[in-house]
C-alpha cells in the first residue's frame, strides 16, 4: 500500500457534536484556533491541528486542509457510519470504524495507483444500485460528505463558495481532463 492518506474532519461550532470519530479510525480535527479549547475538551482522544481565525467558510478551510495535509481524504463531522452496499441477506452493513479507515486507505491507494487524484466512495445507498460489475465510476460528482484530494491535483477550492464546494470541485475536476484530453487528442 501506499503513503497514509489522512482522514480530516472539518469542523465548525460543533465541539461537542463531532459523531465521525466514532464511526472512522484515526480522524483528526481540523478546528478554528479560538475554538481549539473547546473542542479539547470534548475530543479528548483526538488529533487537533489547528487553523487561523480568519479563514472563514468551508471552501477556505478545505483548500488549507489540502495545502497543509496534501493526500488527504476530508470527511463532515456528522458522519454517523460506513456502509456495505454489498451484503447477504441479514449480514450487517456497518462496517467497524478500524475497516472504515482502511477502506478509505484502499481506495486512496486505488486512486493513487490509477493515476486519479479526485476520489469518493459512493453516494447511493441502495444495494440493488451497485453493479458489481463497475466497480469504479469516472464520471458524476464526487460524494460532499467524505472525499479525497491526492498530492498534486491540479484542482482547488474557490474561496467565494459557502456551499456546494464539491460539485466546484468534480467541475474543476473534469475541467482538467478535459484540457488533458484535448492536448492528447492534438497529436
């Protein structure tokens, strides 16, 4: 496997609130630095890493967290489990936060190895949606909630967006692609 991607919870006015740690390994918290005590004190066990008062909006925070962190996969704070999409009838679909941790490792190694630097797990909760013949989707949107953003994308996060940052980014994403594909296609 590859280098550890770390797993980043951005976090605001929610110290006492964050349920993600409880349901992915190894998180760490990425708070105001006026807020940093208080969440402290709630998140006793947790890694903090502490950003300036300024940065103000979740767009901002994000491209900090990218530009500090580099392959990192940013997941809300809110997140109260993983789930199997593909399970035998009355097999349990949560998986353990120590798995959680390691799909996430898993896939940011596929992305790595694949040449991909924008990566999310699926957004569909349906087990009748997945094809387990397509495992892997390049086209859509990438999942708001929990992604990741390898060392050395091209793409960032616009300062001027309070929300939707992740449809900006799947947009910048295939913007990207598009320019790479038509320099391939001039030759």
């Amino acid at each position: 496997m590859g280098k550890e991607i770390k797993v980043v919870i951005p976090s605001h006015l929610r110290h006492d609130r964050v349920t993600t740690t409880k349901a992915i390994d190894n998180c760490i918290l990425c708070v105001s630095e006026s807020q940093a005590p208080l969440y402290r004190e709630y998140n006793r066990k947790i890694e903090i890493v502490v950003h300036p008062d300024e940065l103000k909006g979740i767009a901002l925070k994000r491209q900090w967290i990218y530009d500090y962190f580099g392959g990192v996969f940013m997941v809300d704070d809110d997140i109260t489990q993983m789930a199997r999409v593909y399970t035998e009838k009355g097999e349990p679909t949560r998986v353990q936060k120590k798995v959680a941790y390691d799909l996430i490792q898993q896939l940011g190694d596929i992305a790595n190895q694949t040449g991909s630097y924008l990566f999310s797990f699926s957004k569909n909760p349906m087990p009748t949606a997945y094809n387990p013949l397509k495992p892997y989707n390049l086209t859509g949107t990438i999942m708001g909630g929990a992604f990741g953003v390898l060392k050395g994308a091209k793409v960032h996060f616009d300062s001027k967006l309070h929300l939707n940052e992740d449809y900006y980014i799947s947009g910048v994403n295939v913007e990207i692609l598009v320019k790479l594909t038509h320099l391939f296609l001039l030759y």
